[in-house]
C-alpha cells in the first residue's frame, strides 16, 4: 500500500517530464534571446534549439508538448500577434521532430561513437530539421506582418543559422551527459592541463575574433581538447570558439565589420559549422580508437588466460601419449 501511493501514474509521470521541458526550453529560449539581433526575437545562437532536439533522442516523441509549450511562454510576449506565436512553437516543435525521425530511420545511436552518427547529427538534425522551423516562422512573421516582405530571406537566415548552432553546440552535450560518470581521482596535473586549456580556448576564441582575420588560431586548441579531453573536452572548447565568433558576428567586430548581415550569417554559419563537426568528428575517432584499443586488449586477455589453461593439459597428454624408449639395461637384459 506504502510502495503504490509513492509511485507516480504514468499520466502525472508525463505530465511532470512535459513541465519540465517547458522550463528547460524556456530558461534556454530566454539565454538566446539575450542575443537577439533580429525583432529581439531572433538570434544567432538559439540554445532552445538544441534542446528542442535533445529531447525526442532522450527521452522519446511523445514528450514533443513541453517544446511547444516552451516556444510558446518564450514567444508570446514578443509577438506580433497569438496566431503568428502558435504558428512559430509549431514550427520550433515540427523540425526537430522531422529532424529525429528521420535520424532515426538512418540509424541514428545518441551515444556518439560512430562517425554515422555524427554525420546524421550536423546534416540532418543541425542543418535539415532547423531550416524547417526557420522557414516556417519566418513566414509566419511576414505573414503576420510582424517583418517586410523583402527582409523574408536575410531574417530566415540569422534565424537557421542560430537554431543551427543551438543544435550543433548544445544537443551533443546533452548526449553525454546522460553517460557522464564523474572521476574517482583527478589528479593535480589533470586539473592544471583543463585549466590551461579552458585559458586557451578563451584566448584564441578572443583572438579569432579580431583584425586581420584568425581563424585559424582555435584548431590547434580543439585538436587539444579532442585528444586529451575526448568528446567533452571539445565541445565545451567548440561552444566556447562559437559563441565568441557568434557575438563578434552580431555586432559586427573584427573581420565581420565590413560586410552586411546576410554575409556575416553566412560566414559564421560556415566556420562555426566546420569548428563544431571538427570537434566532434575528431574527438569520435579517438573515442573509436580507445574502444578499439580496450577490444583488442580484452582479446588479448582472454587468449592469454586460455593459453594459460590449456598448456599444462596439453603438456600432461603429451607426456602420457608419447612411447618410452627402452632402455639399455632391458636390452642386454633380453
């Protein structure tokens, strides 16, 4: 009787993960709003957006009302209109539900530890299923006559490259951190090396960001970070390297300063979208590497143990099978 009334039915167990992903999509849409450039509305970094995605991989379709619903109190009093925010959460709720089923469909494992699997994630979940909800509200703002005909395509841009970068920057994140396990020992050397790579990564992000152009200077720092930190270490180093190329991109700093919104979207989608497949593509093949390398040892092991077993029995049959040779003394005996 006591076990049975402390367990949750499974409509208020539905009820109470859908409240959350309201909260979580909200607290996320309020952070990327923060960066709006666009109606402060639309920004060139929608965190909502990875989380948007994150959940139906987590924890199934069926919670797909916590995104509208998140969409909805972080829309609707930014407007234009209640029909215009409807029609938007619909769109912030149909693309990454798009983007998840056919992720799915092509195999898709939220573990991370294919190279597959990171494919699927930038092509269809960052750059297939986010150009939907962009298209989507954007025309419901044209629509609505919250924005001019003529701003259509610049607006869906800033618009697709910031759900873009929510998704390629925080949904891998989320990913892992339902297999994180937190280290028994961390040695001091350890925390020094995650230091000065925390110090480097904001220097080179700052760096890259000013004129003339470097943004070269962050590769060697995510090559770091993949190797020494694996998939962890550099995502947290690519989120960091886009949202300060982001941020200089929307004020127009450094090497973006000279080019018009369009074009500055456009090449902040390009190289923030190689420093994210980057970092995950690397940072999977040294993941691949390690389980490889765990196989082959645990092969190793096991053959060993087998081996081991094997030679004092074969030794033993050997010895009772082999003939005795005579010796001399039976001979002249005989």
């Amino acid at each position: 009787m006591r076990l049975s009334a402390r367990q949750l039915s499974p409509v208020t167990h539905w009820c109470l993960i859908v409240l959350s992903v309201t909260a979580c999509y909200f607290a996320t849409g309020q952070i990327g709003i923060q960066w709006a450039i666009v109606r402060e509305q639309i920004s060139p970094l929608w965190p909502a957006a990875g989380v948007a995605l994150a959940v139906p991989i987590l924890l199934g379709p069926r919670f797909w009302p916590g995104i509208t619903f998140g969409a909805l109190l972080t829309n609707i009093t930014l407007g234009p209109s209640l029909l215009v925010v409807v029609v938007i959460s619909a769109g912030n709720t149909l693309g990454p539900l798009l983007g998840y089923h056919l992720m799915r469909r092509r195999g898709f494992r939220p573990q991370l530890d294919r190279l597959p699997d990171v494919v699927l994630l930038v092509v269809v979940g960052a750059i297939g299923g986010t150009a939907i909800s962009a298209l989507i509200g954007t025309g419901a703002l044209v629509t609505g006559g919250g924005l001019a005909a003529a701003d259509f395509w610049p607006t869906a841009l800033v618009w697709w490259t910031g759900d873009a970068m929510g998704v390629l920057t925080i949904t891998p994140l989320l990913l892992l951190a339902q297999r994180f396990r937190r280290p028994s020992r961390i040695s001091l050397a350890r925390w020094a090396e995650a230091a000065a790579l925390g110090v480097g990564t904001i220097g080179v992000s700052i760096l890259a960001g000013t004129s003339p152009p470097k943004l070269f200077v962050v590769f060697p720092v995510l090559i770091w970070a993949a190797l020494r930190f694996r998939q962890a270490g550099a995502l947290l180093c690519s989120l960091c390297v886009c949202a300060f190329t982001i941020f200089a991109a929307a004020r127009g700093l450094g090497p973006y300063g000279g080019y018009e919104l369009v074009t500055r979207m456009l090449l902040v989608q390009a190289f923030d979208g190689v420093v994210g497949l980057t970092a995950l593509t690397l940072s999977t093949i040294v993941l691949q590497r390690d389980r490889a390398t765990a196989e082959i040892t645990d092969a190793w092991r096991q053959i060993t143990e087998m081996v081991d077993l094997i030679a004092p029995r074969q030794s033993l049959r050997s010895a009772m099978t082999t003939p005795r040779e005579p010796d001399k003394g039976d001979e002249l005996a005989g």
